[in-house]
C-alpha cells in the first residue's frame, strides 16, 4: 500500500491538462465487445481501473495493442465464451466497478452474461437493479447464482434481445450504458426514458452510431435504438475528464494559486464552472482553456433571498456527485458559509472527519449533508496522516494536504490512482511538493 509524502503551504503556477475522462473511457472500452472487428480509442487515461479494465478484456481473448501513450487498438473477433462463464472471470469482475459494463455486450453478442455485485468505491450501496431489470425488459431471463455470487442473465434458445419501450427506475449512467448497448442487437426498437444523458452516455453513443448503430435523441433523457444485426470497426477519441479538470479548479483555489488548465471541452463542462463561481473561484475561459487567477479571498455566495448557498449533486445536467468532496474542501477556506448535500451516494461524506481533524470548520449532519463554515485563509490547515477511502475523497485530500501547515501522509493511494494518472508528477511540474513512497 503505497503513500504520499505532502509538504503543504506551496503556491502553484504553470499550465496542467487534463487527462482522458475515466467514465468514458470505461463504457467505450466494454463497447468494443459488440464487433469482431478493430476499434481504436485514443487519449485513453492510463490509470489503474483502466489498465485492469483492459487486462480483464484481454483474458476474455480481446486482442489489444497498445499504439502509443493514450492510443489502444482493440480487436474482439476471437472471445473466449467459455472463460467468459468461468468463476475466475465472474471474481475479477467483482473487483471491479467498470466491469459492470461488459454485461450488456456480451449478453447481446452471446447470448448470456454474469453480473457479480461490482467493486470499486466504498461509498454507499450502488444498486444493478437497473441493470438487470433493463436487459429483463429485453428479453433476457434472470437467475441467481449462488457458487458464483452473480445473477446470470441469459436469453432463451432460438429467441434474441426484442426492443421495447421502458422507462428507467433511476437514470443510472452505467446502467442506461449498458441497456444501449444491449438493445443496439435487439429486434425492433428500443425506447428509453429518463435515460441518463451524461456527456459519457453521448460519447458511448456516437461511438456505436460510427460502428454502425441507430441511435436518436443523444444528449436527451429518451434515447430511440433501432436494432441491427451486427456493428463494424470505428475510431473514437476521449472527451476531456470533467472532474480532473474541476479537481485542477480546487488546488488553484485552495492554494491562492493561478494556473491555467488546457483544452478542457469547455462546453462540455456544464455546470462545473459556475457551481465554482458559487464559491467565489473567478475562473475565465480562454478559447477552450480555463485560467484560474491568483486571489487571496473567495467569498461564497448567497441566494437571491439571502439564505445560504446550497450545492448538491444531481443527474446531468446538475452537478456531478464526483466534484462535491473537491468542492467541499474549497470551501473550508471560502469567506462564509454553504451547504454541501451529497445526494447521490450515502457515505461520501464520512471523510470530513479528516478534515476537521486538520482544523477545517465543518458540520456533518447526516451521511448526505455537510455545513462548511469557510476560514477566509486567516487559519492554515493543519497536516495529519489519513488514509484514502476512494478516489474522490483521496484527491480531496491531496488538496487539503497542499494547503496545510506541515507535512501530511496520505496512505492508500492505490484509490487515487484508480482515477489520476501520475498525479503526483503533474503537480509537482506546478510547484507541488509531494513524494511518492
């Protein structure tokens, strides 16, 4: 279990990308399942859920070639069904959170799919009913497997995957993923409603249109799939990572520093960069980068009546559940007060701790709401040893660590890395002090 040795107190100044965004990268990987013949993805990030997504693939019997840094040819024309039924396959699966994912196209290639409870973060249950009940709804049969800890979803001899109308219980990313790439084979076509429309879901979705899928409504909640019989090879290139990019936001802000951030696909970015205007961060956009000014104060807004500032998550377009922990710990040196309602997940919070430990003035009133009374910068953060719980709430403390008084220890940054490629070089080119142990 590595760590992460961070001197804090250190101003930041220079120019930072931001890598290939995680999310999508982990749905269109799974996509290339759906033909035989060659997809190649470019500005792949290449970290450690991607790296295992991708070994996963290749014990399934996908050939991959890696081309250059960030660019993967993937080739499915040989996978191995029985290995994809296999108790090995169904545990490595479990382990992890993207796996969820090759569920969809192996069920509508082969006909059949595990699905184990996925890994990942330990942030709360993480429901697959959505999953599950989507592919039912298609057509596939569902039984539980007890030996292997997994449903095992199949479609019925001499039947396929028929289109259908239905309208999601929660308008899960990966699950509207997963029952798109399902229903690109079923017969007919297939409705779906209060889909999620993530800029992960339309890039999933643009990739399977240049494969050769009928696809309508991308960017909407009711998405349209006409079935076809089989996809060809494309090439795809990854969007920006959004929540890099905001997480780039927090350490500027939290540490009185400029940067600037290059080529972010900034109309992609939504609503992150006013919720970060919220809180007084006065970023600008240049053409399709973002400039981060030096300030010495940020003061938190008020709403229209004067009560206070309240920032939640909620599905795109709202703001994305994996920006609050960073947002959360901006705040601790803002100029008043604000709510941060985590709605989506119920034990992302429990690492405030953490921070009201190194001095940081919160209030945690249930597993979803924190009160975050800001510091204004006349009290430093104290550095602390602390363990990471996840990725969003270890990047979270990355950024707390930066801002503190002394040298803090971060251990398990295994969950870091599962989200932030050579994360401790990139910000050490800034100005950061921080090594890896």
């Amino acid at each position: 279990m590595g760590s992460f040795v961070v001197e804090g107190g250190h101003r930041l100044s220079g120019v930072i990308r931001p890598q290939g965004a995680k999310n999508e990268a982990l749905e269109v990987i799974c996509a290339v399942l759906l033909t035989k013949d060659e997809v190649t993805i470019s500005n792949i990030p290449e970290i450690l859920d991607i790296k295992n997504l991708i070994l996963l693939l290749e014990a399934l019997g996908v050939k991959v070639r890696r081309i250059e840094k960030g660019v993967f040819s993937f080739k499915a024309d040989e996978i191995d069904e029985e290995y994809a039924s296999s108790e090995d396959f169904v545990a490595k699966c479990a382990k992890l959170r993207g796996s969820v994912m090759v569920v969809g196209p192996l069920l509508a290639r082969f006909g059949k799919a595990y699905f184990p409870k996925p890994g990942g973060d330990k942030i709360g249950r993480r429901r697959v009913d959505t999953h599950i009940l989507g592919m039912m709804n298609l057509g596939a049969q569902q039984e539980y497997d007890s030996k292997r800890k997994a449903f095992f979803l199949h479609i019925p001899e001499n039947q396929r995957l028929t289109g259908r109308y239905m309208l999601l219980d929660e308008a899960s990313v990966t699950g509207t993923a997963n029952i798109v790439m399902a229903a690109c084979f079923a017969e007919g076509v297939t409705t779906i409603y209060n889909a999620a429309c993530e800029p992960y879901v339309q890039q999933l979705c643009r990739l399977l249109v240049k494969m050769g899928a009928k696809i309508e409504g991308i960017g909407s909640n009711l998405l349209t799939i006409t079935g076809v019989e089989k996809l060809h090879g494309a090439e795809h290139r990854i969007l920006p990572d959004m929540i890099e990019v905001g997480s780039f936001i927090a350490m500027a802000a939290l540490n009185r520093s400029s940067i600037t951030i290059k080529d972010v696909a900034y109309n992609e970015l939504g609503i992150i960069p006013d919720c970060f205007r919220k809180l007084g961060v006065n970023l600008e956009q240049r053409g399709d980068d973002i400039l981060i000014p030096e300030q010495e104060s940020y003061v938190i807004e008020s709403f229209l009546d004067g009560s206070i500032m309240h920032i939640a998550d909620a599905p795109w377009p709202g703001l994305s559940p994996d920006l609050l922990s960073v947002m959360l710990v901006v705040a601790t040196q803002c100029k008043g007060s604000v709510l941060i309602h985590q709605k989506m997940f119920e034990s992302r919070l429990f690492f405030v701790d953490k921070l009201i430990d190194m001095g940081a003035q919160i209030i945690l009133c249930d597993p979803h709401r924190a009160v975050v009374i800001g510091h204004d910068h006349k009290y430093q953060l104290r550095a602390g040893n602390m363990v990471s719980p996840d990725i969003r709430a270890g990047i979270a403390l990355l950024i707390a660590a930066m801002s503190a008084k002394g040298t803090s220890i971060i251990s398990n940054i295994d969950q870091i890395d599962r989200g932030y490629e050579d994360i401790d070089i990139r910000l050490n080119a800034l100005g950061a002090r921080i090594t890896r142990q």
